[in-house]
C-alpha cells in the first residue's frame, strides 16, 4: 500500500497537529514549523494516501472524510510510539509518560487533586484531562482518545474493565431559606411537586435523579435542565428551586451557609466512583500506575481534600454511607 510505503511519521505527526487544532498556523506553531513547511508535510501525505485530506474553511481547515478516518489512527499510532518510548524509558529506570485521562463533569472536582498526588510522586509524569459529561466520556474511551475513564456506573454499551475506587456522596440541596427547609414530611415525596434543577440528558446525576424519583413512584418536575454545575448551584442559591447534586460540587457553598442538605430521609445517598479502561485495552505504565493508585488511596485522598475545604463536609457526607443506590 503506498500510504504505508511512504507516510513518514513526521508527515502523521504534523497531520494530527492540523487535525487537532484546525489550523495551520496553529499546527506550524506546535510543531515549530513554518506554516508552508507544515503545508508540504501534508501535501507529501496525501500525495501518499491518494487523496484530499483536508480542505479550507474559512480562516481553518476542516477533514475530509478520508481525513477523519486517518486523523483516528494518526492519534493512535502516535500515541503507541509514544508509550513505546516510555517503556523504553523505564527500562532504564525512569518513570515517565502521558497519563490521558477522561472524567465526567462532575469529577472534575474530584480528579485534580487526585492528579496532583499522583503527579507529585511521579514528576516525570505529564496529564492530559478532558472533561465531558458521561456521553462524552464514553465516546472518548471507545475512541482510545484516554486510557481511563473515571465516572459513576461503567457504561453498558462498552466492554470495560471497572473498579470502584472512592464513594459519592450526592444530594438534594437548596438554599438555607427554601420553604422546604422546615417541610415536616420526612421523605422524598415532599420532592413531587417541586422544581427540581438538573443536568442534562447524558450526564451521571440525572440518570440517577430520574432513577430515585422512578423508584419512588414519583414524578419529576424539571424546573431547569443545564449543563454546568456552577449554574445549578447559582440558581439554587437564588432560590429557584431544589437541585440535586454532587456533594463534591458543592462543598465551599455550604461551607458558606448558601446551600444546605434537605431534611429528608437518605439525604444524601451514595454510589460508587468507578476508573475504567476499555476490556481490550492493554494500559501503559503510567495509566496502570495512576490506576492502582486510585484503588489504593482514592478513598483516602478523596476525604483529605474535602476535609481540607471543609471539616464538617467530610462528615456529613460520611452521615450518607450505607445509603446506597445500585448502578443501573
């Protein structure tokens, strides 16, 4: 095949830059190139692939469909040589590499710290974090564009490898001064005819809001449906209505008397943070290591740093434990 003959890695690296950013000039930059040299690269490889691979669009470019298909295993083939290179490294002793790693949105309250444990221990070790909701996520896994993915319930549609690593604590909560505060009605029926704030479809809390209300034989009244966390909670501080959320997200608000826990029964309730990685996959060293770290001490480290915003946060999301809801 000629594409196989002749693509040279420089032309795929240079590719997947172009691919990446949707810019030459942006590609020359990375790539510490000039933008005709970047250009040449380009024509070299599809000259080789036998046809267009990308075209101009506006100021950027865009992919073909040949271009699309190439750019996933451009990334791939980069990132194996990549991993080879570090294993090669660690032959002689060093511990180095990309951890790539794919979190839910909500967790992005939760990975960082957790990165800059494991990075501290391990200097030589770079991150690369995408955050998404959990549709997003999934994609990106099956994609191979992360190594790990950390969310709720492993997804059903994939085959993966999961383990639990840490609880999560999640929560109705509302603004100190919601009437519903001093609602006597111990249970979540007292939730029936109220505006509830929610994610989006797609996301690991709705699922499991709509989940709780099914349960309860209950129906739910969206008041609002959004896709950031900081515009839930801003709303329920406004009292707007009830959310249910992440204690995770939430901490320094309540920390600070705008939000609180709803006086209800198993309020909050708890499930599992689950790292994954594709059943197929073979992890390099550096994504087993941050793997193995997460089952190790996720649980540990996940109480410290919540403890460290807040001490009563640790213990009132403890107050929750052994009030579980089960993956769907």
């Amino acid at each position: 095949m000629t594409l196989a003959r002749n693509a040279t890695f420089r032309q795929l690296a240079t590719f997947d830059a172009v691919a990446r950013l949707g810019s030459v000039s942006l590609a020359a930059a990375e790539m510490h190139l000039t933008q005709p040299a970047v250009s040449i690269q380009i024509a070299g490889l599809e000259a080789s692939a036998g046809t267009p691979l990308v075209q101009r669009s506006g100021r950027g470019i865009r992919l073909t469909e040949a271009g699309a298909l190439l750019a996933s295993y451009a990334a791939r083939l980069l990132a194996l040589w990549q991993e080879a290179g570090d294993q090669m490294a660690a032959l002689h002793g060093v511990f180095s590499g990309t951890l790539r790693v794919g979190a839910v949105t909500t967790a992005e309250y939760l990975v960082p710290p957790l990165l800059v444990d494991f990075v501290d221990a391990n200097p030589k070790v770079k991150v690369k974090l995408q955050v998404g909701n959990r549709d997003a996520i999934v994609r990106m896994l099956a994609a191979q564009e992360v190594d790990l993915a950390i969310m709720g319930r492993p997804p059903g549609e994939l085959k993966t490898v999961s383990h639990p690593f840490a609880r999560h604590p999640m929560a109705f909560v509302a603004a100190p001064t919601h009437p519903l505060m001093r609602d006597p009605r111990p249970g979540v029926e007292r939730l029936a005819d109220e505006r509830i704030l929610v994610r989006e479809r797609g996301s690991g809390t709705r699922a499991t809001v709509e989940r709780l209300f099914k349960d309860a034989g209950l129906p739910l009244r969206i008041g609002s449906e959004l896709s950031s966390n900081e515009a839930i909670k801003q709303m329920c501080v406004a009292g707007f209505g009830v959310a249910f959320l992440s204690l995770h997200t939430c901490v320094l608000e309540m920390n600070a008397g705008l939000l609180a826990l709803l006086p209800i029964t198993d309020n909050p309730i708890e499930r599992d943070w689950h790292v994954m990685r594709l059943a197929t996959s073979q992890l390099s060293q550096v994504a087993a290591a941050f793997e193995a770290f997460l089952r190790a001490q996720g649980q540990r480290q996940v109480d410290a740093h919540i403890a460290r915003i807040d001490p009563g946060a640790a213990r009132r999301a403890a107050r929750g434990r052994g009030s579980r809801l089960r993956p769907s």
